[in-house]
C-alpha cells in the first residue's frame, strides 16, 4: 500500500471557494483545493501555506485547522494501481496577497474563486467536498462522514 499525507486549504471568501484546475499528466482535468504533498521534516501548517503560494501565487494565512480525513482507496480506482491511503490535514485559510496565476512547471493550470452553490455542478475531486463540508459543519472531532473513494465526483 502506498501512503500520503497532504495539506489541503479551504479559502472561503464571499460566498466563494479557491479552487485549482489540476491537469494530471493523463486524463481530464478536475477541480480540486490548493494543497498537496507534506514534504519529509515539514509541518503540515507550513506545508498548505507553501502549497498555495506554489499552486496559486497568492499568500495565504491559516485561520484555523478544520480536520482531517483519512481513507484508503482500493488498487482498482488508485492510479498506480496499488491500494493507498491518503490522510489529509485540512485548514480554513485567508489569502493576504499575491496575485492567482498558473503554478509553473506544474499540474495546476488556473486558480478560480468559484461560487459556492455552483461547485455541485462541476467535475471536481471528492477533496472539495470534504473540504467544503469540514468547512460548514466545523464538527468537533474535525471528521465528516465519509464521501465515495473513487477519486473524482463527476456531474
């Protein structure tokens, strides 16, 4: 089984949410939150502020950590084809600055503040929904009830 840990933001700003187009090296591209990869010996409160400055070219501030959400995806829907977990670590962030451009020599091709009742609509990773629902509930034990596995929610 492979294994990641990853810090993903939740830019909520007017009723809108910051989302990246990622552009993954096969297949369509989908909308996802700004985070990634924790890199080995980073804080994952440093590493999701890294991230969005990588992935959007805006500066960003952790206003508070939202939860965390663990889940296996099974070999058959994994992209290597191999059984992996991924835990993510979700924060509510604040952009501060900087200006949303694309991420360069990077799989993110555009930053979009997205209305959001409209993200319902779009072919997004199920991220976004934990995301989102960590966002709204804030539940206590910082946990959501699970949402499919299957990597991408398509409408």
């Amino acid at each position: 089984m492979s294994f990641r840990l990853a810090a993903y933001a939740v830019c909520i700003e007017d009723g809108r949410v910051l989302l990246a187009r990622h552009i993954p090296p096969k297949g369509e591209s989908n909308l996802t939150l700004p985070g990634g990869r924790v890199e080995h010996g980073e804080d994952p409160f440093d590493a999701v502020i890294r991230e969005v400055a990588e992935e959007t070219g805006c500066e960003a501030v952790v206003e508070r950590l939202l939860g965390v959400d663990s889940r296996v995806i099974p070999a058959a829907a994994a992209r290597a084809g191999v059984e992996h977990q991924n835990v993510g670590i979700f924060y509510r962030v604040r952009i501060t600055g900087g200006r949303l451009r694309p991420e360069p020599n990077g799989e993110v091709a555009e930053s979009v503040w997205t209305p959001i009742p409209g993200v319902a609509c779009l072919r997004r990773s199920s991220l976004v929904d934990i995301g989102l629902a960590l966002a709204q509930t804030v539940p206590a034990t910082g946990h959501v009830a699970p949402v499919p596995v299957d990597g991408l929610i398509q409408h």
